[in-house]
C-alpha cells in the first residue's frame, strides 16, 4: 500500500513522511479516525514507507523488495494483530492470517462486518483474546529479520479486554527498533493504560469532495451517481463502496416522491409507494432513511437562513429551496426524529410494510396536518 493510492487526507500523509524524515519516528503510534477514513491504510503506507529501500520524497518507492513484500501484506517483518472470531481459546490472529490478506488486499476501506464476511464468524463475538496478548509479545521478542523496523500493526485495540495490560511493558519499553501502530475508531472505549502510551495521530472523515472524486475518477460513477453517493455516505468510504455494489435507485427522486405523496395525501398511490419500499431490501431502506435525514437537515439549514453551510448537488438544492415554502424547523426536527426511530427498527428486522407505512401517516400529519410527533411501536417479523 503506497500513500498514494489512499483517498485524500494530505496533511496526514505529510505528517507521516516528516516523521521519518526528521527521525521523528514515535514507537508507539494511535491512528484515530472514524470508519471509512483510510486509517488503516494510512498505517499500512506508513509502515511500508518506513521498510522502503529506496523511499522517495512522498512516498514508497514501490519497487524494491521490501515494497514488493509488503504490497502482499507478507514481509516478515510486518506482523499483524485484530479482532477475530476464536473457535478454539488457541486461536490467534496467525490463525486467520490469510483471510486477513484477502480481506484488505479486496478492502483496503475494511469494517468490522467486511471482516466478519471473511470469517465463520457465526453467532460468535469478536475480539483479542489473551492468547493473541501472548503470540504479540513472543513476535516481538526477536530483532528485526531484514528491514530496519519489525512493526506490529493492531487493528481495533477497542476489542482488547483487560488481557491487553499484558502488552503495557512491551508497548512501554519495545525492543530497539520495533513499532507498534495501532488503528482505532472510539478513543472512549480504549483501555486508558494502551491510550496513555501511544501518540495519537488523528484521521479525519474524508471530504464529500474526495469522495466524489474518487467516485468519478476510479470508480467510473457519473457526475449525479458520485455526487449522492458521496453525499449519502457523510465521509465514510466504506459505505460509498459498498452503496455502488447495491441496486440503487435514486435516493433523491424516491425521498422527494414519498414526501409529496405525503403532503397530497394520497392514500392509495402512498400504500403502493411503501410497497416498493418493502422490497428495495434492508441495505437500501437503511441508505434511503439516512438520505432522507441527510436531506432534511440540509433543509433546516436553508430555513435557518445558512444558505452556505448547505451541501447538495444543484438539482437537490433546488428541490429543498422549493420544499422549504412549506415546511418549518419543528416540521423539520419531527420527520427527522421519525427516520432515525425507522432506521433504528430496519435494522432491527422490523415488518417494512407497517414500519413505512406508520412513518408515512406521521409525515403526512406532520406536513398536512401540523399535528405534534406521537410515539411509535414497529411490528417485527
């Protein structure tokens, strides 16, 4: 993984460089960024530009041996430690090592649920157990095999339980020329003695922009495709990805329908809106709640008169100044609230049917009616 093939974030990718440049280079490091934001890569370019050869002004060279080793995510001295689903109390990240290549070499933008597909995951847990503690001290035991750097990569410390204290001497006091480069998301649900040792290095979510961007110019999305997906997705690439792999309809045209639909009070033409809803699949009802919450915000920061805070393609802004004639803030804030309860019960397994539905007539009351939002019980399958 060479910096340049990751999604935006230059000012991290600088920071990095000037770090080994300026034999800078911390041996406890904590890359803090929400899903999506590339900060696994980052690590993993990080790590490679430090093993490089022949390392070039902003990036790995990309050729020599050491490059070409760790493209495979396979040089010796490269070790990784993450969450898994033990079957055994035995169980060590060694143990999944290759499901681990093939899942990052096909997502480098992984999650934890991309993850858990890779695996017989089950019904199980995932998380480091004390074993993996021990194999990650006994790894690092030994002087680097042929780079200047052994480098232990953890991804998610958040899954350490109280086991992870047994790392806190190795972390603490490594042996000369060892990393240790962890990658997280909650900073809150660290443990404060791994937190306390390492320097943090914050991720930012990635730009609507570089999302755009990379949609257009790598993933061959059109202008319109890119811009609501990129919108849709508010900075996680993760979740850009996976929208292009769904059967998208236009989250814009469907959202926009069900609320005139709603205002009109078209009873019968509603019934057999929610019916196509019903069928769109989980996946795409979640995405098309959260357009619409997404959007409804953009239409209270219209109504609250800032305009230039607002971030929609242009035939959307059009359509949310229009729409903002007849809705108000309160309006505003009970729709929202209303998606957010439906998106919490889709992925829940709630009946799509009645869930859609009951939203509808609470839109519909809410628009037409300017009645106050009342509380919801969903019927689940």
């Amino acid at each position: 993984m060479q910096f340049k093939q990751i999604v935006g974030q230059a000012a991290i990718k600088q920071r990095l460089i000037n770090s080994v440049t300026e034999n800078r280079v911390s041996h406890a490091q904590l890359f803090l960024g929400p899903e999506g934001s590339g900060s696994l890569a980052l690590a993993i370019a990080y790590a490679q530009y430090l093993s490089c050869l022949d390392k070039q002004a902003d990036d790995s060279c990309g050729e020599c041996s050491s490059c070409r080793k760790y493209q495979k995510l396979a040089h010796p001295d490269l070790h990784f430690s993450y969450p898994f689903f033990a079957k055994h109390k035995d169980d060590t990240a060694v143990t999944f090592i290759e499901q681990w290549r093939d899942a990052f070499l096909a997502w480098p933008y992984l999650n934890l649920d991309i993850w858990r597909g890779y695996l017989e995951a089950e019904n199980k847990q995932a998380n480091i157990n004390i074993a993996e503690c021990h194999q990650i001290i006994k790894k690092l035991s030994f002087k680097p095999f042929e780079s200047e750097y052994k480098i232990i990569i953890l991804w998610l410390p958040e899954y350490l339980d109280k086991e992870g204290n047994a790392l806190l001497k190795i972390i603490e006091e490594p042996q000369p020329n060892t990393l240790f480069l962890l990658v997280a998301q909650n900073q809150d649900q660290i443990l404060n003695t791994i937190l306390s040792r390492t320097q943090l290095i914050k991720v930012p979510a990635l730009t609507y922009e570089d999302i755009k961007a990379e949609l257009i110019n790598h993933r061959h999305q059109t202008e319109s495709a890119a811009a609501e997906i990129a919108y849709l997705s508010n900075g996680n690439l993760t979740d850009a990805l996976l929208m292009l792999q769904q059967d998208n309809k236009s989250y814009h045209t469907l959202f926009v329908q069900w609320l005139r639909l709603c205002f009109g009070n078209k009873g019968i033409e509603l019934v057999a809106f929610v019916d196509g809803l019903a069928k769109m699949g989980r996946e795409n009802q979640k995405n098309f709640i959260r357009y619409g919450i997404s959007f409804i915000r953009e239409c209270c920061l219209l109504i609250a008169g800032a305009g230039e805070l607002v971030h929609l393609p242009a035939t959307e802004l059009e359509t949310a100044q229009k729409l903002t004639a007849i809705m108000n803030l309160d309006m505003n804030e009970a729709i929202t609230s209303e998606l957010e309860k439906a998106h919490y019960h889709v992925e829940r397994n709630a009946n799509p049917k009645i869930l859609f539905l009951d939203v509808s007539l609470q839109i519909m009351s809410f628009l037409k009616l300017k009645t106050s939002p009342q509380g919801n019980q969903y019927i689940s399958n």
